[in-house]
C-alpha cells in the first residue's frame, strides 16, 4: 500500500504494473522457464572446458575418472541436450495458465530428468570409470 498524501491509499501488485493480459504472464512464464535450460546449457559448456571432472551429483567428488576430457566432453553433452529439451518442454506455456498443455512440462521435466539420471549411471559412468 502507498499513501498518496491526501489520504488515498493505492495498493499496487504484481498484475497491476504488468496491465497486460493473460499472454503477459504465459511469455514471463517462458521466459523464466528457458532461463532454467539456459543454466543447464551453461553448465555443460563449463563441463566442456573444464580441467577437472565435471560431478552429476550435487556436493560429489569425482574420482577414478579415465579419460577427464572425454568424461566432460560427454557430461557436457548430456547437460547441453537437456537445457535445449527442457526449453522445448516449456512451450506450451506459452498457451496460458489454463491450458491443457501444462502437463507436457510438468511430465515432460521429470520423463528427462529420469532419463538424464540413467543415461549418466549407466553410459557415461561405466565408459569413463577406472577399471
């Protein structure tokens, strides 16, 4: 709420400074949905140039790795598709708050995400692992 001086209160929000319509929110929505696979896009050119082994898990320490450059090679790739993947999920967020196509993400992001997980435990850490 801000007071006016002459004792008029006006409550300003969120939906009142945008004074846009549904379509505002839907494409702020996107926005920040593809500023989220941009993050993962963005990790995995940082995998791509890094001299240490990039970790997949949160807080771990990779060791035991073969090949540092082919292992973030690869891990670069596996977090680069997922940015683009998980941008292309968010489209049907541009249809609105009411759309029958937010499942498509909501699904999407964690059918990816399991996929994502799989395809580290059972490609990439068993190809780069010391034997």
């Amino acid at each position: 709420m801000q007071n006016r001086g002459n004792g008029v209160q006006v409550e300003v929000t969120i939906c009142s400074i945008m004074e846009g319509s549904e379509m505002d929110g839907a494409v702020l929505g996107f926005i920040i949905w593809c500023l989220c696979g941009g993050f993962f896009i963005v990790l995995g050119i940082y995998a791509l140039f890094s001299k240490k082994a990039m970790g997949f898990w949160a807080g771990e320490e990779v060791t035991g790795v073969s090949d540092i450059k082919k292992y973030n090679r690869a891990m670069a790739k596996l977090f680069c598709i997922y940015g683009i993947v998980l941008v292309l999920l968010g489209i049907p967020l541009l249809g609105g708050q009411n759309s029958a196509g937010l499942v498509i993400p909501i699904l999407g992001t964690m059918f990816i995400s399991i996929i994502m997980m799989a395809v580290y435990l059972v490609v990439i850490e068993r190809r780069y692992k010391k034997k």
